[in-house]
C-alpha cells in the first residue's frame, strides 16, 4: 500500500485497534443508566472516565460540567492555525435501562464481542459513536503529521439524553461562551444500512400535553342524569375525531403554518433509497400505513408534522359494565414538527383550539411539557458537504441523505449557538437501541473512526470560506 494520507489514516486505525475496543468495553462496563437513580454514581463514575480519557487522547482541557441532573462532560483541543475555524461535537454517555431478564443472551455490561459485532447497553447507543472521535482524531494527526486538529475541536457529551435531556438547553445556555462554533457534529444518529451509508440532515421537534376534562363532581348515574348533562369521556373523544381530516390532516388552525415543504429534488433523494415497505411494517408491528395524503411513509416520518393520540383514558375500565357518567377524563397527545414551525405557537393554537371545543359544563386544564424544537441542514450546505465527502471518502460508495423522524437536543445546539448542525452516525438500525442484545458492527464503527480523521482537515477550509463569505455579505 502506498504511503497517502489514506493509506496513514487505514493503518493507524488497524494498529490501534485492539486498545480502542479495549478502551471502549471498559467504559461500556459502566452502567450508567441516567433514569435510575440507584446508578447515580455510575453515570458520574462515566464521566469521570471519558474525562481522564479524553485527557489520555490529547485534549488539554477537560472538564466535568454539573447539572441538576447527571454530570456532562466538556473537552476542548485549540489548534495551532491562527483563524482555525471551531467544531462541536455532540453525544451522551448515559445509556438506556438493561437487565439479562429483559432478554440479553449475555449480562448487557458484560461486553462481548461475536461474528464482528459487540454487544452491549450503549455500544450504539452513545458511547461507541461518542468514542469513535477519540481514535478519529489521533488518525488525523498521524496523517496530517500535526500536533494540533485542523480546527479548534470541542466536545459536549451529556449525561442525561437518555432521560429527555431535562437540563441540556440550560446547561448549553450557560456554558454558550465557551461552547460558541462555527459548526455542530451530532454523533447519536444512525445510517440507513451497512450497505447503504447514509447522512442525517434533520430532526424533528415535539411537543406534548396532557388535558384533563372534569364533568360532574363525582361520577353519577347515567340513567338519572345521561342526556342531561356534558360527559367528559364523550368530549375527550370528540376531540380526538376532529384532530385530524379525512386526509389525515392536523386540523388545528395555523399548525402548518411555516411548514419548510420538500423540494422536488428531496422528495427524489428520499424516492432513491431502498425503503421495502412490508419489511418497515413488520419492524413497526404494524398491519397497515396510514398518513396525510399525497407523501410516502418516509416523507410522512422525516419531513411532516404529525399529532398523534399516545393515551386517552377516563370512567370505568374494570370488568363487566357500570352504567356511569364518568367525573373526569384525560388525553395525551405529542405533535412531531418539522423546520419552521415553532412550538411555543404551536402551543398556543393547541390551546386555542381545545378550548373552542370544551362545551359548557365542562372544565378543562392543558399541561405542556418541554418543548424540542426541529432543525434542518440544507442539502447545499458546505459543511454537509464535506461531512458527506469524508463519508465516501471512508466507505468507498455514494452517500445518501435521510432525515431522523424522532426528537433531540441537537436543536437546542443550534438554536442557542446559532451554528448549523451536522449529523455523523454509523449505526444501523439492526443494532437495537434501547433493545435488549444492542450491539456496534466493528466494521462500521472503524468506518466512523476513519471518517473523522478526513473531516477534521476537509471541514476546515469550508468553514473558514464559509466566514469570510458571512463577513462580506449584507445582513
């Protein structure tokens, strides 16, 4: 093999191997399940270990950033380049509940690794996408032959993801100074297939509430009183069915209001992925789809709001019958967004339209709960572009784009830093995140691994002539 950047960067990795996977079942044995508060000290006793490591790898600074919650942790790596443009790293070290009861073929903090996968709780699902950068950027320096990175590298890894990130916008706003670059790299997203590398380009927000309908003081007799006085079981239903049209349609006023419309170039890029519509279905235990008319399944799940019924209870659900006017009933609801929609009037309309709706007789209360706002890469964005050259670059074949249907904290990076957030992921969805038996295919996690050691020097050039165009331009 000749000597080229490529061939520098392929052998580091395959030299250093072992000692990463190493490195990555210690910490991969820490069960830090940030929704248990019996592991409390292992989500700290977590980040106390990827500071002392990523203070091992080279970063000059590292720190333990406290929340109400569980700890993040904080690395900075400044380069030598005057000018050098900053980057963002972004994942989480706590991980998902598991118990070999659950289904495990092995203790899930136990790694093992077999036919070139590892298992284990968080393997995917942060750690093994958080860690890979730490390999990635020793890669970068061997090749490059540079003491420093090509940019001004920081990392943010959270302790509390897996918890709904209760404290992660209030720790990004007060640490904002500190955390300020030009771009943001999520690394807690996925691909669409070993077969099929794919890059992220968006999330989408959400926002949920809970309405509680009281009617009569306590229940009373439907035979006495049915047909005489409002039954909130009845109105919760009602507000169901108008939820939506016959087109499945989110009928609240101004909730498409803003709604960033695919292009007909995005709506052929997601036509060209190899989607297999039955095999979705049985992943969704699922027997049909159903959607807002005129977008297919993966357009419905990546690029258009939804609302969607998560609980509707009230009255007697005992056995046999008990012929009542319930005295309360309840609903939940969440409404995916999308980019350009803001959740605060989301919330707003949601309320307005509740109300409109609750006839005399019965009161009703509406409890929002933390909002996600969505956020969206342009296609033509520079930076996805290097993102999407380093990829190719690493895994010899064409890069596709797909967009994440879920909900997370990297709007909240690029809504408080104003930075465009870029996502780089290489799980698949084969290795069951939150699942019991998740695992990493080796090969794919070493793939990572190679890609940041190509951003690194590709990203810092479109970052700088991305500034120097900013600067130039009118507001």
């Amino acid at each position: 093999m000749s000597d080229t950047p490529d061939s520098v960067v392929q052998t580091y990795i395959q030299t250093h191997r072992t000692a990463f996977l190493d490195d990555l079942a210690d910490w991969l044995r820490i069960p830090s399940v940030s929704a248990q508060p019996d592991h409390d000290a292992d989500v700290r006793r977590s980040a106390d270990w990827l500071a002392a490591k990523l203070k091992e790898t080279g970063f000059p600074v590292t720190e333990i950033w406290d929340t109400p919650g569980a700890p993040a942790v904080f690395a900075e790596w400044p380069s030598a380049d005057p000018g050098a443009p900053t980057v963002l790293v972004y994942g989480h070290h706590d991980v998902q509940p598991a118990a070999r009861e659950d289904g495990w073929d092995t203790d899930p903090f136990e790694p093992v690794v077999r036919d070139g996968r590892l298992y284990a709780r968080g393997a995917a699902d942060d750690k093994g996408q958080v860690f890979f950068h730490t390999l990635g950027v020793r890669a970068h320096l061997a090749a490059t032959g540079r003491t420093t990175p090509a940019v001004h590298l920081k990392l943010l890894v959270e302790g509390e993801e897996e918890s709904g990130s209760p404290n992660f916008r209030a720790l990004a706003e007060r640490h904002a100074g500190r955390l300020a670059a030009d771009a943001v790299i999520v690394s807690d997203t996925g691909m669409w297939s070993e077969d099929t590398p794919t890059v992220c380009t968006g999330m989408r927000g959400l926002a949920d509430c809970e309405i509680e309908l009281s009617g009569p003081d306590q229940d009373i007799h439907s035979g006495s009183f049915g047909g005489a006085v409002p039954n909130p079981a009845t109105v919760a239903a009602r507000l169901v069915a108008a939820l939506h049209d016959e087109d499945e349609r989110v009928t609240v006023p101004g909730f498409y209001d803003g709604v960033a419309e695919l292009t007909a170039a995005e709506r052929a890029l997601i036509a060209e992925l190899p989607f297999d519509e039955a095999r979705w279905l049985r992943t969704a235990a699922s027997h049909g789809t159903l959607g807002e008319a005129g977008y297919s399944t993966l357009e419905r799940v990546w690029a258009r709001p939804t609302a969607e019924v998560n609980g509707i209870g009230g009255g007697y659900q005992g056995p046999g019958g008990k012929t009542i006017i319930p005295s309360s009933a309840r609903l939940k609801l969440s409404f995916r967004l999308v980019a350009g929609q803001d959740p605060d009037r989301i919330e707003a309309s949601v309320r307005e339209w509740t109300a409109a709706r609750i006839p005399a007789g019965i009161r009703h209360t509406i409890a929002f709960g933390a909002a996600t706002r969505p956020c969206l890469t342009p296609l033509d964005h520079p930076a996805l572009q290097s993102v999407v050259r380093s990829m190719e670059r690493a895994f010899g074949r064409k890069v596709r784009y797909t967009r994440e249907g879920g909900s997370g904290p990297a709007a909240d990076l690029q809504d408080v830093l104003g930075a465009p957030v870029l996502f780089l992921g290489i799980s698949v969805p084969s290795d069951g995140w939150h699942a019991p038996n998740e695992k990493i295919e080796l090969d794919l996690l070493l793939k990572g691994v190679e890609t940041t050691a190509y951003l690194w020097g590709d990203l810092a050039p479109v970052l700088a002539a991305t500034a120097a165009v900013a600067a130039v331009s009118p507001p």
